[in-house]
C-alpha cells in the first residue's frame, strides 16, 4: 500500500491526504443532522486529544525530520528549525493582529479585535477555525513533498500518519463550528455548509506546500519547521485555552495526553 501511495505524484497523494482531513471536518460538522446540542465534556475532550495529536505531530513529523536534513546542510542543525519554528508562530500571531475572529469553542459572546453583531458571528468563527487549518494543510503539504524530494529523514508512513493525525483532531474543530452556530438559530444544513467549509483551506494551503517544497528543496527544513511553529501556536492559544475554560481541565488535560500518544504511536509505528 505504501509503495502505491509512493508511486503517485505528490501534488495527487496531498489532494488524496487532505481531502481526508477536510473529510473529517466535515464528519464532525454533520453532527448537527443528529445532536441537538453538543455536550461541553465531550467537546472540551476531543478538543484537548486534538491538543495533543497537534503537539506530537509538530515533533515527530515535522521538527524531528526538518533538524536531521538540515543536519546536511552548511549550519548546524538546529538553526533552520529554529528560524522556522519561530517565524510559523510569528505569522500565526500577525494573522490573529490583522485579522479580527472569534476563539473556537460553544461561546460566541467574544470576539478578537472586533464587537461582532449576531449577523456577522458565524463569518468570525469559520475564520477563526479556518486560521487553524492553514497550518495544518501546510504542515501535510510540506510533509509528502519531503518524501518527493526522496530524502532520508522522511517517509511515506511518517507523512501518512500526520494526515491521519490531522484528520483525527479535525473531527471535534468540525463540531466547535457547527455547534455553536445550531445554537444560535442557523438551520442545520447552513451549519453543518459552514462547519465543512472551515476545513476547505487545508486541500489549497497543503499543494502550495508540497509545491514550494518541491521545486526549492533548500528550504525544506525551513518549511517543515515553520508548520511546526505554526501548529504549536495554535494549540497554545486556542484549542487548549478552548478545551479549559468550561470547568473539565483535568479531563482535556488527560485527553491532550492521549491524543499525544496516540499520535506518537502512529508516527513511530508507520514511519
């Protein structure tokens, strides 16, 4: 299976990869045609496992392979992915200054930057997960075009996995949209459209990546690094703050756990 996936272009095997992931998105937003109302235990869960699938595929299938091909390079390996990592939370941090959104989560009483009427609440939280998925479908992105590059610290198991892992935590940003928006009076079809169209992002910023990476093999290390940043960024800012605010931080706290090792096992089993 792995020697097929390997065999397709790139650009193919990432549309395949994030056409899953915005799948999941889209799975977790139609639970509106079935739920009513989400329970916040279940959500503050699922939005700390996201937490730490996140946090383990920033290591292990984006900094870990960026430091050993920069390794091969004329600096050391550590700056390249220093710079990277730093610049990805940098331009996650300047996105949030110009662009004003709300935090992800049931409550759409507040907003970054801006007092939003109830008419202008759902555009602000689909852009508030949208942001989210940019690193995320980059971070896909950047992965398979390291293995096109065929160097040696990357694999077609390991840029799997973070597809998969991806996919796994963007079940519940699928419901953080969705949710709050059926709760607010939108009828289920309108939410279920604006929960999916969240995750639409991440089949677009994934072949800008995979295409970068491809055709300027040097920045690499740079790219892998800077997705990495990015995703840490908004694990720390968002989804943890998210999964916390509700009165269940033990239980996000243990699920972020579990979502980290999850991820972990899939990295280091497949790749």
């Amino acid at each position: 299976m792995m020697d097929y996936l390997e065999s397709l272009d790139p650009v193919v095997i990432t549309i395949i990869a994030t056409l899953f992931t915005w799948g999941m998105t889209a799975f977790g937003a139609s639970l509106v045609f079935t739920q009513k109302n989400m329970n916040q235990k279940f959500l503050d869960s699922m939005l700390g496992f996201a937490g730490g699938v996140m946090i383990a595929a920033s290591f292990w299938s984006l900094l870990s392979p960026a430091i050993s091909m920069a390794e091969d390079g004329p600096l050391p390996g550590w700056i390249p992915a220093a710079i990277g990592f730093m610049l990805g939370g940098l331009f996650l941090w300047g996105v949030d200054k110009i662009l004003p959104h709300l935090h992800p989560g049931l409550s759409m009483d507040s907003a970054e930057g801006i007092n939003p009427n109830k008419k202008k609440r759902s555009t602000l939280l689909v852009l508030a997960i949208t942001l989210h998925n940019i690193p995320e479908g980059l971070a896909v992105g950047v992965a398979f075009g390291a293995v096109a590059a065929g160097l040696n610290s990357t694999t077609i198991a390991s840029a799997v996995a973070l597809a998969i892992g991806i996919g796994i935590q963007n079940f519940p940003e699928g419901v953080a949209v969705a949710m709050p928006l059926r709760g607010n009076g939108m009828s289920r079809r309108k939410s279920f459209m604006y929960g999916q169209a969240s995750g639409l992002v991440e089949p677009i910023s994934a072949v800008i990546g995979v295409l970068a990476v491809t055709f300027i093999e040097p920045m690499l290390p740079y790219a892998l690094s800077f997705a990495a940043g990015a995703m840490i960024f908004v694990v720390v800012e968002e989804v943890v703050p998210s999964s916390q605010e509700n009165g269940y931080k033990d239980l996000a706290s243990l699920t972020l756990m579990v979502g980290f090792t999850v991820m972990m096992i899939l990295d280091v089993a497949l790749g």
